[in-house]
C-alpha cells in the first residue's frame, strides 16, 4: 500500500510533519511541490471538474425534482 506524508527541507535534512514509521532501508518517492500557493488548488481543480462534471449522477438530481 502506497503512504503519503508531507515534509519540508531543514538544513539539508527531509524531515516528515507528522511522526511516521520509516523502517532503515525503506524506498521512499519524493516529489517536489511548487513554492506557490496555487498549486493545491490547481491540482484539486481537475478533479471537482470530474465530479460536477459526471453525467453519471445526475439521476440523483432528477431523484430530488420528484
């Protein structure tokens, strides 16, 4: 099961927000997250698309108007 944690850089060091297990040895991903604030809402923005967006769930609507 993949985990994701946050952490920021400190004089070199990564260092998670959160206290989580890393057993010595473990392979760990890193991804570099931009400086600016408007990355969390871009990168939410696609999905709120996918969500408003399904036709899917408009039976749900037309559920309501009866």
């Amino acid at each position: 099961m993949l985990n994701t944690a946050l952490a920021i850089v400190k004089n070199g060091q990564i260092e998670t927000l959160e206290h989580i297990e890393l057993p010595e040895g473990k392979k760990v991903l890193i991804t570099m997250l931009p400086d600016d604030d408007t990355f969390w809402q871009e990168a939410s923005e696609e999905t709120l698309k996918q969500i408003w967006d399904n036709k899917e769930d408009d039976v749900y609507a037309r559920l309501l108007d009866e």
